[in-house]
C-alpha cells in the first residue's frame, strides 16, 4: 500500500492514526510531533503521504513548506470540528484530502484510498 508519515502533536492520536494507518495495510514511516523533525523524516523516508494536524498553528505551515518541496505530494490534513477556515486555507495549498477527529477507521481507510486512487488517475 502506501509508505506515510504522521504529524501530530498528541502522541495518543499519533499511536491511533499509526494502529489505525498499519491496520489497512500502509507504512507508517515515522511519526512525529513537530514541522522540523517531519521535514527531516519526508528527506529522509520519501513517504507517498503526509498526514498532517492543521489545528495546531504550525500545521499550515508545514503544509505549505511540504508543497514547496513536492507539489504532487499527497497531504491529507487532520483536525477536529470548527477549524473550518484552516482547513479551507489546507485546501487552497493544494492537499488532497482531510479526516476529521476522532478518527474513526473506515473513514480513515475510505479517505486514504480515495487519495491513493485519485493520485493515479492521468
């Protein structure tokens, strides 16, 4: 399946989207709680995905730095209700896709596949 790494700051909804991620069948590469360590693990690892918590103020801006790097990366955002401007600011920046919290895990499945899927499309 999919080689990806999750962005974070909670370590308890990092282990879930991890379990959760692993569960379908995906590489979870690295997981981490901050922009600078994410940027050294998408170097280091490549990853096809790139989960990333946009509720958390650094999370646009990883967002944007990650698409500075790899315009046809595929970032899927994550944030819980009422973060509705951020994740409409995600989209304008080009990411492929969202999951809201708390995860549930065929939503995760579905939104992952579908991004998988649409990322193979000529």
């Amino acid at each position: 399946m999919a080689k990806v790494l999750v962005v974070d700051s909670s370590p308890f909804m990092r282990g879930t989207l991890k379990f959760m991620l692993e569960s379908g069948g995906h590489d979870v590469v690295a997981n981490t709680d901050n922009a600078k360590e994410a940027l050294d693990f998408y170097s280091r690892y490549r990853p096809e995905i790139v989960t990333i918590d946009i509720s958390e103020d650094e999370g646009l801006g990883l967002v944007r730095a990650l698409s500075g790097l790899n315009p046809s990366l595929k970032i899927v955002t994550v944030c819980g209700e009422g973060n509705e401007d951020k994740r409409e600011e995600a989209r304008k920046s080009g990411v492929f896709g969202h999951i809201m919290k708390p995860y549930k895990n065929d939503e995760i499945q579905s939104e992952i596949s579908r991004v998988i899927k649409a990322a193979k499309k000529p």
